[in-house]
C-alpha cells in the first residue's frame, strides 16, 4: 500500500514566519508533526511519502503512485486542504482527513472518503482493521482519550529537515484550564495526559542523531498542566540529556501562573528552554472574568512577565480585542499593557469562537454568530457579533496593529526586553546560515527597510552594551520585518512610525 501524507500550505500570518524564514534560507518553520507521527501508527510494510506543500510541490507522479492520501490540517489550512482534496480525487485517489479542522468540520467536506477523527492512537486502528477486511466506514470517531504513554515517534525521517528552522515534539495533551473561547479541552480534555521522560528523551536522541540542533517546539497547549510529573521526571531528564550537547533551544507554550513557582521556571531554563508564549488576552480583569481565564486574574499580570524574561525566557504574548465586557478604552490599554511589559512577538486578535466552544454555544443560543471563523489570529475577521459594534472594533484593532508594529514601537519593545531578559546557557554552534541572514538583514532593514535608523540605534546599542544579546537582537530585528508584512497584508498599507520617522 502506498500512502501519500499531504500537509496543505499556510497562508501568510503571524506564526508562518515566512518573511522572517528567507533570510536563513528556509522553506517553512516546523514539519508536520500529526502526520509524521500517523506514519508511525501505519503497517511497517506499507510505502509512505510525506509532501509538505509548504516545503515542496505536489506532482502527478505523486498522486498515480498513491493508493491512499492522508490529509491533516488545522483551520487556518482550510482552503488550502479543500484544494489538496480536489485535486486528489480528480486524480482517483482515495482520501482519508484527520485533524483539528476535519475533526470540528468533517461535515464540510463531501469529497473525503474516509474521516479518522479525534485522536489516531484510539480511532486510526479500528480504520485500519476495516479497511484490511474491505469494509471501511466514513467516519471513525470517539469521545475517549488515548494513553499517549503508547504513542510511537514520529517518523523524521520522511521529512526534509533541512528546509525547516524548528521542529515540534509533544509531552502533554488536555488542559486543565477552561477558558470560554478555548477548544482545546473540547477536543483534548482537561486532564492532562503526559509521555514518560523516557519517550521524550528517546525522541531527543533520534533528532540529534539526525543532526538537528536547532529550535525544538514543544506543542502542548500548557506544558506546565502537569506540574508534578513535570519536577519530578521530565524536566530533570532533560536537563541529564542537555550536558554536553551543542544548540537545541526548547521553547513551548504555558500559562501565566509559571510566574508563581519558583522551582518550576528555574527547572525549565536549566533544561533549555528560552521562549514561552503565554494566552495574556487582556489586561482588564472584567474581561478575564467573563472569559473564564482565573489563572491571569488578581495578580500584577506586568511583573509576572517581567519575572519570567528576568528568569531567561522570552515571552510571546496572545492578545484578544472584542469580549463584551472590553470597555472602549481597551484598545488604548492593550497598547500600553505591551509596549510596557517588552513583549516583542504580540499575537492581538479579534475575539472569535471556535466550534466545541462554551463561547460558541453561548453565542449561538444568543443568535450572535456570523459565517465560519477563519482561524487566521490577526487578519481582523471574527465570527461574532461584537456588542461594541464591529466598525468600533476594527478600526480599534486596526490602530492597535498600526501602533504595535510600527518601527518606532517595535524596536522599543525589543529594547525594553533585552533589558529584563537573562538569556540561558545554551551552547550554540555557529551555521553558516545564520551568518547570512546577519549580512541580509544589514542589507534589507539596515540599508533598504523604512525601520533603518531603529535598526542601527538596536544595532550599536546591544553590541556595545548587551553583546551576549546581540544575535538575539537582529533575530528580533528579522521577525519585526516579517510581523510588518503581514499587518500591511491586513490593514492595506505600510506600516510606518507614529508620528514620523
């Protein structure tokens, strides 16, 4: 059997990177980490192929040597997937979708042929044994969670790394959280379930031996939803695995209460890690309250993040405009609550509610919902009726994007972190590519961008007084370039300095 393992292509957003991946001479950030890990799930005798869209092309000789196309897609990749699909049956090949976007909206998609949905560990083997008996069904589906202590590695092995910057593991699935416009627990539950320290340090090791050293994204929702198991095995294993090794920098995603446990953030930096994104939202605690986030209220949400850069890690913050309790200050108040905390890679979206939601329920009993959400975080659509009005909150949002990724603004916040941030030590080994994308970035920012005088005040500023710093301040530098290209993709024109150059 031959299985073809199709990843659509992204669009161009916030987290595509793709304007910041050209100058390390990169194709897209990480590899599919679902696919490569149903590969695995998959009869050792069977041929599989991986064809990232975002990476390469699909050709004809690709779908005749196919018998069966495997599509997994997030919402974002939704037309993108509906044209993979087309294609694929227009060629006679059978397709079989899983993912968060088929397992939310399978009912969209008429020309799949089989649907194996939810999580692979519990529903791909009932798929499996029916379609070795010649009577597979449609729709494979649970609403039970697998012990993911019995997952397999992912195969890397079909993936070309050479055309990535990072790749993504996971440790943990479910959230013990329940935030109102979060679908993570309707598709993952609340109660975390973790891999043994054993099998990430096993998939550690089969990464290095491949030569990876660089980022690895940890994908858990919450990587500190399991605290416990966290201190005791996994954190001190990695930290075992880290002496003598050169470059791989972890980075994942956790919630802001990491700020309260000392040991913890101390585990996580000895181990690796310099980069969190944390779901901040908002800065008004009615808000907080009205969408369920407890975890970010009653505390001083500013020197939390502060105690995490002052620890050794940068902090990527997830911003939302558009609650009903967001008074019409917020737009201002987002701006100062950013600017002054130094967070660099702001994520701000407009409220949206996924299927599966408490949000989405909620709003569909109040007849507020309009069209499917586009899953894109910052291209200023929303699936709501906001109570502000949605002229109100888009031209409010669209300022908010102005002002943030403006020169002026962005190179400040860099500064104003580089200044609380302690990096960790991790030894890097220099790549030539890196070397190059320092000289590109002289050239496109330096000498052609509309940000070259901030640029060069970053530029001389951290050589001379943080020069430990200073390769991180040019990879800030880059990503502010990326980050500008899609806001003007957005708002429909140049993002330049508030009141001038």
């Amino acid at each position: 059997m031959n299985i073809l393992m199709l990843y659509p292509e992204f669009p161009d957003t916030f987290w595509s990177f793709k304007h910041a991946l050209r100058f390390i001479r990169k194709k897209a950030g990480a590899p599919p980490l679902g696919l490569l890990t149903v590969a695995a799930m998959l009869p050792t005798g069977w041929e599989k192929r991986l064809v990232d869209l975002n990476v390469s092309g699909l050709t004809q000789k690709d779908l005749a040597w196919a018998d069966f196309a495997f599509i997994s897609a997030m919402i974002v990749q939704r037309d993108a997937a509906q044209e993979l699909i087309t294609r694929c049956k227009k060629a006679g090949v059978k397709v079989v979708a899983g993912g968060p976007l088929f397992t939310m909206q399978w009912e969209e998609f008429p020309e799949v042929d089989h649907f194996v949905l939810n999580e692979a560990e519990l529903t791909l083997p009932h798929f499996l044994a029916d379609l070795a008996s010649g009577r597979a069904q449609r729709i494979y589906t649970t609403a039970e969670y697998p012990d993911i202590r019995q997952t397999p590695p992912p195969l890397w092995q079909l993936a070309q790394l050479k055309h990535y910057d990072t790749v993504s593991l996971q440790f943990s699935r479910g959230c013990p959280f329940d935030c109102e416009f979060c679908n993570v627990t309707a598709l993952l539950g609340h109660r975390p379930r973790t891999k043994s320290a054993a099998q990430i340090v096993h998939e550690l090791d089969s990464l290095y031996a491949l030569g990876w050293r660089k980022n690895i994204f940890f994908v858990d929702d919450n990587f500190i939803g399991n605290k416990k198991e966290l201190k005791a095995e996994v954190l001190p294993a990695l930290i075992e695995w880290r002496k003598g090794k050169v470059g791989v920098p972890f980075s994942t995603e956790v919630s802001i209460n990491l700020a309260d446990d000392p040991l913890l953030l101390d585990l996580m930096v000895r181990a690796g890690f310099d980069t969190v994104f944390v779901g901040i939202e908002t800065p008004n605690e009615d808000s907080l309250t009205e969408c369920g986030k407890g975890q970010n209220k009653r505390r001083d949400l500013l020197e939390s993040v502060r105690q995490l850069q002052r620890a050794g890690l940068q902090v990527q913050g997830g911003f939302i405009v558009g609650f009903d309790s967001d008074p019409p200050s917020i737009f201002q108040q987002q701006i100062n609550f950013i600017q002054n905390s130094g967070i660099v890679t702001a994520m701000i979206g407009l409220l949206q509610a996924p299927l599966g939601t408490h949000l989405h329920a909620r709003l569909e009993k109040e007849g507020r919902l309009v069209n499917n959400m586009s899953g894109d975080n910052v291209d200023g659509s929303t699936n709501i009726v906001p109570k502000m009005g949605l002229d109100v909150l888009r031209f409010g949002y669209r300022k908010v994007l102005e002002y943030l990724y403006a020169p002026k603004q962005y190179y400040a916040r860099v500064t104003t972190f580089l200044n609380e941030y302690q990096p960790p030590k991790i030894r890097m080994r220099l790549e030539f590519e890196y070397v190059m994308a320092f000289f590109r970035s002289i050239y496109y920012l330096g000498i052609r961008g509309v940000e070259r005088v901030y640029y060069w005040r970053l530029f001389f500023w951290a050589l001379l007084r943080k020069p430990r710093l200073f390769p991180l301040a040019i990879t800030l530098s880059i990503y502010g370039f990326h980050f500008r290209r899609v806001v003007e993709l957005h708002v429909g024109k140049p993002v330049l300095t508030q009141g001038g150059q």
